[in-house]
C-alpha cells in the first residue's frame, strides 16, 4: 500500500469516527422527549394556551424568537457549536385544577460526549451534568434530574 493509500485510509477512518460522533449525539436529542416525558410521569399530551388551542406539554426544537415558539426540528438540522449539539425545549406547565397553561419555561441545551460519556449543559443550570452511555442507552436522568430541581425551586412558594 503507498503512502498515498494510507492516507486516504486515515482520512476514511477520521470521517467515520466523525459520522459516529454525531449520530449518537443525534440519537440523544431523538430520544430525549420520549425520554423526558417518561421521566416527568406525563399521561396528558397537550394543554389549552392563552387562545384556546392546544399546545403540547413538551416540545423540543429550535427556538423562533419570531414567533416565540420552539420548532420541532430534525437532528442533523440542529446547529453545532464545536464539538456540542444544541437544542432547545419547552415545557407548558399548568397547575392541577386546570388544563390551562400557567407558566412556560424554555431551556436551551447543548451536548457533547467523550467516549461513554455525554455532557449536557443549559444556562438555566449552573455547571454541566454528566450521564453514561449503558448498553448503547444513554442516561440522561441526572440531567432530568437537575432541570427537575431547577423547576421546583423556581416554584418554591414561600407562604
């Protein structure tokens, strides 16, 4: 083999450790609504907005600042930042009485991995959460968990 072939091989086996990377982060924001709503216990779909439509409770995307709302978007859409994948999503809360929305919280998050590892980071939370990949699954409860705790200490009413 020349030393030409063995460059074009270097170049074949840099892609494709190139092609991995991203997949898996793809395959990460593919599964984190599925996952997210697993996590939050969800049983109803959608909510009433302020015009009587339906909204659903959780929608992950890119934020349209022009239309102040989060658009479902396909993975390999979504912008990159170096080594990072971000996305946005939106939860519609309401309070148990009423179908209504009461309060919406946007959160943007960026992803990264280093082997097993995935990193997700948000500026709602004040460092970067690190989850595993187990089996070709990766866990990102820790990082549910954090956006959880956020969310209840934001609504923490003080009587």
């Amino acid at each position: 083999m020349s030393k030409y072939d063995e460059l074009r091989m270097a170049v074949s086996s840099l892609v494709y450790a190139e092609d991995v990377y991203w997949q898996k982060l793809y395959d990460v924001y593919h599964d984190f609504q599925i996952k997210f709503r697993e996590y939050l216990g969800l049983t109803t779909e959608t909510v009433i907005d302020s015009s009587s439509q339906k909204q659903a409770v959780l929608i992950t995307g890119l934020y349209d600042q022009s239309s102040n709302k989060v658009v479902p978007t396909s993975p390999s859409s979504l912008p990159k930042e170096g080594r990072k994948l971000n996305f946005h999503f939106l939860l519609n809360l309401c309070s148990s009485e009423t179908e209504d929305i009461q309060l919406q919280e946007l959160f943007d998050v960026t992803v990264r991995r280093n082997g097993d590892e995935y990193y997700f980071d948000s500026e709602s939370l004040p460092s970067e959460v690190k989850c595993f990949e187990i089996d070709g699954c990766v866990d990102v409860n820790p990082f549910f968990d954090e956006i959880y705790s956020k969310l209840m200490s934001k609504l923490n009413v003080k009587k």
